[in-house]
C-alpha cells in the first residue's frame, strides 16, 4: 500500500530529514503509437495474389451439342384433278352460230369442244363464247358446232367423239379445256405446251385453248385464248380452201 503525500507534506518530510520513497512511475506512452487505435497497429493484409483466369472454357460450352432429330418430310400430295388418262364423253353437238345462213353453209366448219355441262355452257360461260366468236365474226360467213365436254367415270376413253365428228364434219376443231386436250390428243404436255401449235386429232386439225370457266375466273387469260382463236381462224380458212378445191 502507497502513501499518497501532496507537495506540502513531502516538503516538511525532506525539511525534517526523512526520505520519501514514491514508486516509480510508469513510462509516459508513446504519443504516436498512444493515438493510434490497437486495430490500426497491426499490419495491413497482403492482398491476395491474382491467380491467371482460367483457360479452359465454361462448362455449359464444353458440352457437346445435343443431336436433334431432323423433320420428317412432308407426304407428297395428291394431284388436285384427276390424270389426263380420266374417262371423258362429249355429247351430242348443237348448231351454236350460223343457222340458216346460206353463206355460213358454204363457210368453214367449227367445232367447239368445251368442257363444262350443257346448262353451264347455256348461261355465263356461254355468253363469253358468244361475245367471242362475235368479235372473231364467226358468226357470220361460218358454222359452228357445241359439243360439251365432260368428264366421267369408267376407264380411260373418250366416248361419243367419233359420233359427233361424224355429223359436223368440220374444218377445225377448237379444244377449250386443258385436261380434255390431253385426254384426246393422249398426251401430258401442259397447256402452256399445248396452244400455239396445230394438233391432229383423228385426222382433223385441233387448236387447244383455255376452258371456258378459267377465263371467268381469270379474265387477264382472255388475251391468250384470244391468240388461240386468232391461229385457229387461220387453219380454219386454210382446211376450208383445201376442202372447196377437193370438192
């Protein structure tokens, strides 16, 4: 235990001869290292040593790509109309420009074999042949026939051609239907090979055009049946002459 004396009392001790013993005092502190705090004395952390980035790629990448199946094709699809080989009839044929005219009795002779039933060929289909011919001037000076052309069922053949041959006897005959056109001519040339050319057809001249219901549905091919027309005026006149000097 320490004797704690103030100044006064130590100075009437060393007055009176009687040595005063005081502990030693600590160490004044270090000013420097006394405000900095205990956290800031220890050493910083050595950053940590940059590894190189890795050369070696991302897992997701490194797999191998996964196979997919290839698409079935897809099944070819069935034509749309029946083959050129169908069964066609043509039925009887009705005088459709030129009756009781005598000069279209000397005239050439036509016939037209149009595709679509009889009742068809009497209303809109029929008032665009009419107009036609009208613009041609078949209607005067020559003798047209209308067989209608139709499709049936049965075997591959043509029926009642040979009849109504054998009662117009014309010049030319005029093919207004692609598919009847192959059928008769036993060919499968598409239309675009089959106009602008003079086909036999049984020993008589044929000029193959559109059929009547594509020109009402597609009105900017009336042009083009218009070419066919225009050829088949030309061999019409051509085998009409060959006929009359024959006579």
């Amino acid at each position: 235990m320490s004797l704690e004396l103030d100044k006064r009392q130590r100075a009437m001790l060393r007055e009176m001869g009687v040595q005063v013993w005081s502990p030693l005092s600590p160490a004044p502190a270090d000013p420097i290292s006394a405000a900095t705090p205990a956290s800031a004395s220890k050493s910083p952390p050595t950053p940590p040593t940059s590894t190189p980035a890795a050369t070696t790629q991302p897992a997701a990448a490194s797999r191998a790509p996964v196979a997919r199946p290839s698409p079935a094709p897809a099944p070819a699809s069935s034509p749309a109309e029946p083959p050129a080989g169908a069964s066609w009839r043509v039925d009887a044929a009705q005088l459709f420009a030129g009756e009781g005219d005598a000069a279209a009795e000397r005239g050439p002779r036509w016939l037209l074999l149009a595709e679509g039933r009889p009742e068809e060929l009497a209303e809109g289909a029929g008032e665009l042949l009419k107009n036609m011919l009208r613009a041609a001037r078949l209607a005067e000076g020559a003798q047209v026939w209308l067989a209608p052309l139709q499709r049936s069922a049965g075997p591959a053949d043509v029926q009642g051609l040979d009849e109504v041959l054998g009662h117009t006897q014309p010049d030319l005959v005029f093919l207004m239907s692609r598919l009847g056109a192959q059928a008769l001519l036993e060919t499968d040339e598409p239309l675009g090979r089959l106009r602008g050319q003079v086909h036999d057809l049984w020993g008589l001249p044929a000029v193959v055009s559109y059929d009547l219901g594509t020109l009402l549905r597609t009105p900017t091919e009336k042009a083009k049946a218009w070419d066919d027309l225009c050829l088949a005026l030309q061999v019409a006149r051509t085998q009409h002459a060959e006929r009359l000097a024959a006579e």
